[in-house]
C-alpha cells in the first residue's frame, strides 16, 4: 500500500464516472452517443469522424498553395482515408489476434475502438500514394499537405479515446491525473501484480498526444507558411514532431501493443524520429548547396500549368452553364406559355357547348311527338271506315281503339 501514501486515491469509482480530483472535474461519459434503429452509434467513432471532416476541410482550402489541383488530390485523399481505417484496424488486430481468432465478425465492429494510429499512417500512405500516381499527383507536396492534416485529425480523435476511457498510463499525482470505473476495471484484469494501483490516478496519455498534435499543428502551419525551403519538408517535420511526442508518452501508458517485451509504437515512434531528422538534414543540405536553383513545386512550371489547366477547365464549365442558362430559361418560358394555350384551349371547348345547348329545353321539338300524328293518319282510312258502320246501322256497339 505504499502507493495510496504517494499517489492520491479517488477509490472505486461507477463504470461512466470519470474524474480529475486536482481539477474539480467529476462528469459521467457514456460511450454511446446515440441510437439509430436500434444500433447503437459511440462517440469514439462520431469524434474520429469529426477529425477527419476537420482535415479534410483545412487540407482543401490550401491544395492550391502547395501547387496542387484540388479536384485531381480529392481521389487520393478519399483513397487516403479508406486505406487508413483499413491499415489502423490490420495493424490493431494483429498485435490482438489471440482476441478475435475466434469471432471474425468482431474484427469489422470498429465502434467501440481498436483503431492504432501508426496502421492508420501506413495504410493512408500506402493507399493514398498509389491513388495519387493514377491521378499523376505529385507525391510530396501531398504528404506535405496530408500531414498536417495527420495533426489535426489526431489531435481531435484522440477524444475518443477518452470517451472509451482509454489511451491512458500509470499512476500519477500530477495535475491532470484521472481516474474512472471503466479504468479501474482494467487495471483490476490486467496488473494484479500491483505495479499500476487500479483507485490511484493515472496519466492521461490521449490528453498530452492531444495537446502534443494540435500544438504541432499550429507550429507546422506557421512553417509551411513562411518557411517551406523544399517538397517533403513539412513531412518531414511531422513525422519528428509526433515520433519525439509518442515516444515519451507511450512509455508512460499501460495498454501498449507489445513485440515480446517491446513497445512497438515506441520503437517505431524512435525510428521514424531519426529517420525524419536525417532526411531532414539532407533536404537542406540540398537546397543550401543548390541555392536559387532549387524551385519548389508550387513555384515550377508545371505546377502553374496544372493550375492554369485547372482554372481554363473551370471557366469553360462556367461559361458553358452561363450560355445554358438563357436556353433553358427561353425554353421553360415556351413550355410555359404552351401550356397555358392548352389550359385556355381546353377552357374554350366547355364555353363553346355551353352556348350551343338551348336555354330552354322545352323549346326544342321532340321528333317522336311531331311523327306520332302522321302514324294515326295513315291508319284514319280504316278506323273511319270502321266507325262510319256502325253508326249507319244505328247499333251503339264500340270497337276497341287498340286494334
């Protein structure tokens, strides 16, 4: 029990109950968001989301200033985005695979997590880069724009880690240490040895990623601004920017993918670092030996051809629609006016019967009241005959008038 006199204690806690006690924060966070024909949709998945939408919006609005074509990159970075689920969710289950071996349908259920940021690098890369070479978009001034929205996208989605009640490290009496129901769950399953205490508080490793992401951002915006010297630099720059950052805060977590005793995205955040800070070194190298002969894409010819490509193509549309309109609109006016022809047509017609009926049916003659007369004439020959007979014989005998 030495740790509960180091580390402060928030004791057992509800399973939605989370807490920061150096900070006064003690709220409920459900990690369903809401339901939808019975399905219920977390936040975890609405908050990636969001991040996404966020990077793509920010990565659109400056295409241009990095000398590309937004409607040629939409393709890569739509095909960016897929291979970076897909790539996040392969790289997660294969360091879980003794948990999904037997449920394959668990695999594709991603609502409730299981997603790993570096899969999801290597997978937006991989894919996006091959999308990008069909649409013959050049590759670095893309990742140059991608990565920055890398920094925004994790910055935001790590939240839904926190909705998980996830991504989170040892004990700490720090500022910020927190502690929830779900947690202490966890760490009861998973360190019964006593090396994490489950009603200490503990780091919140996806609020410093968080922080870490969006301050990188910022800084890498600012750069790419004011001084991008080559293609691929602000690349670069992220991948040293976030390796320097996971690397210490993976060391501190608790729910890390491991290769035998190795924290993989640890070791993989220390080589990327390296990696990115050499090639960092070379990129410069180059430009200052190069001097004012090294042009960046968004400078070249062909950037501004593209662009001007893209600008001719978008004229001519505009153009096109403005000379259709005047069609259209004189076309839906002769509908219009052949249609209210038809309509004062059609009304004419009643109008014409009308005046043609008599006012007075009375007064048209009926043909077979006016024939009925003529018929009793020429059957009046006989019926006299017949009548004169009688009346000469002085009988008062009466024949039928039906015969």
């Amino acid at each position: 029990m030495l740790l509960s006199t180091v580390f402060q204690t928030v004791g057992p806690l509800e399973q939605d109950n989370v807490v920061f006690p150096r900070l006064g924060i003690d709220i409920n966070v459900d990690s369903t968001a809401f339901k939808l024909f019975g399905v219920g949709f977390t936040w975890y998945g609405v908050i990636i989301a969001l991040g996404m939408m966020l990077a793509m919006i920010y990565g659109f609005s400056r295409m241009r200033k990095f000398g590309l074509d937004p409607d040629r990159a939409i393709d890569g970075v739509i095909g960016g985005v897929i291979g970076g689920i897909i790539g996040a969710r392969v790289y997660f289950i294969i360091f879980h695979w003794t948990e999904y071996a037997g449920d394959w349908r668990a695999i594709f259920n991603i609502r409730n997590g299981g997603l790993a940021i570096y899969g999801g690098i290597i997978g937006a890369l991989l894919v996006g880069s091959a999308v990008c070479k069909l649409r013959k978009v050049r590759l670095l001034p893309m990742f140059d724009i991608v990565s920055l929205g890398f920094l925004i996208g994790q910055g935001v989605g790590r939240w839904g880690n926190f909705t998980n009640h996830e991504a989170f490290g040892c004990n700490t009496d720090g500022l910020f240490g927190m502690s929830s129901g779900k947690i202490q769950t966890y760490i009861s399953q998973h360190f019964s040895d006593g090396s994490v205490v489950a009603t200490e508080t503990v780091h919140p490793c996806f609020l410093y990623e968080s922080a870490w992401c969006l301050l990188g951002f910022v800084l890498l915006h600012i750069v790419s601004k004011k001084w991008r010297k080559f293609d691929g630099q602000i690349f670069l720059m992220y991948l040293l920017w976030y390796g320097i950052g996971r690397f210490f805060i993976e060391g501190l977590r608790t729910d890390s993918l491991y290769l035998g005793t190795v924290r993989v995205s640890q070791a993989l955040a220390l080589i990327t670092a390296v990696a990115a800070l050499v090639l960092l070194i070379v990129g410069f190298s180059r430009v200052r030996r190069m001097g004012g002969d090294y042009v960046l894409y968004v400078n070249s010819k062909e950037s501004q051809a593209l662009l001007e490509e893209a600008d001719r193509k978008a004229a001519e549309y505009a153009g096109r629609k403005s000379k259709d309109q005047p069609a259209a609109e004189e076309k839906t006016a002769v509908i219009l006016a052949e249609e209210e022809q038809n309509a004062d047509a059609a009304q004419a017609v009643p109008d014409a019967a009308e005046d043609a009926v008599p006012e007075s049916v009375t007064d048209v003659p009926e043909p077979e009241t006016a024939a009925a007369p003529e018929t009793e004439t020429v059957a009046e020959p006989e019926s006299e005959t017949a009548a004169d007979a009688p009346a000469e014989s002085g009988s008062d005998t009466e024949k039928p008038e039906a015969e």
